[in-house]
C-alpha cells in the first residue's frame, strides 16, 4: 500500500479534492441559479484550480508526467467549458448546456480519479492499469448517463 501523502504540495492536493468534492456535488445537487448554487458552483471552481495545479507538481507515480496528468488536462478542459460558457453566456448560444456539460464532466472526472486513487492504494503496483482504469472508466461511464439523463433542454434562470 502506497502512502497517502508524500509532500506539503499533496497535502494540498488532498484537501482541494476534499473540498472540490463536497462543493461540486453540492453545487450539482443545489437548485440551478439560486445563491447557493453559484456560491458552491465558485468555491468548486476555485478549489479545482489547486487541485489541478498541484496535481501537475506530484510525480510520485511514475516520476514523469504520466496518464495520471493527462487525466488532469481533461478536467481543466471540462472546467474550462464549464466556467467559459457561464463567462460568453451573452454570446454562446444554448450557454447553459455547455456549461452543464463541462461542470458535470469535470465532477465526474473528479470522482472517476477518487475511484481510480482509492482502488489502487489498495491492491499491489503490478495491477495498476487494472486497478486504476478499470474503476475510474465505470465512474466516466455511470456519470456521462446520468449527465445524459439530466441533461437541460431548456433554460435555466442564472
């Protein structure tokens, strides 16, 4: 089993991701365009801007950038989408599916690595493409259905 932290910079990835998780499903669970949805909506964004550039600082995995960081440009490209669209929402038409789309990625994508993460601390190194791609691919997959299922027809009030 590997340690859960390794440095000060993976300390602050730890309680990012804490706190990226409780604000975004928060923010997903909260009704759209109220007070809370946008305050939790913000502090997801922000603390997904540490998790995400911390995460390109650890390197304990394979000491190279890895899939582990390509993981992590899909998510700032999903919360890119996400927080853009919401930014260009005077000239992007249907803005709020695309804001949607990228938020609701990028908190899948965050428990899709939660999944990943968490599995393979478990099981020795030698099953790590298993351990890891396996569960965060059902997490993607589950997540991109229900995004589907959820997914906004029309307008919502923001």
């Amino acid at each position: 089993m590997t340690a859960l932290v390794h440095s000060p910079i993976s300390v602050i990835h730890l309680l990012a991701t804490l706190l990226a998780l409780f604000t975004g499903t928060g923010s997903l669970l909260a009704t759209k365009g109220t007070q809370r949805h946008r305050w939790l909506g913000w502090a997801y964004v922000g603390s997904m801007v540490l998790v995400l550039t911390t995460a390109f600082g650890i390197y304990t995995l394979f000491g190279r950038f890895g899939i582990v960081h390509w993981g992590a440009v899909g998510s700032a490209v999903a919360l890119l989408i996400g927080t853009g669209s919401l930014a260009l929402r005077a000239v992007v038409e249907r803005w709020w599916q695309w804001h949607y789309l990228g938020m609701g990625t990028s908190v899948t994508s965050l428990y899709a690595a939660l999944a990943g993460e968490s599995i393979y601390r478990l099981l020795p190194a030698n099953y790590f493409w298993w351990s890891t791609l396996g569960p965060a691919s059902t997490v993607l997959f589950v997540g991109a259905l229900l995004l589907y299922y959820y997914y906004p027809v029309t307008r919502v009030r923001l």
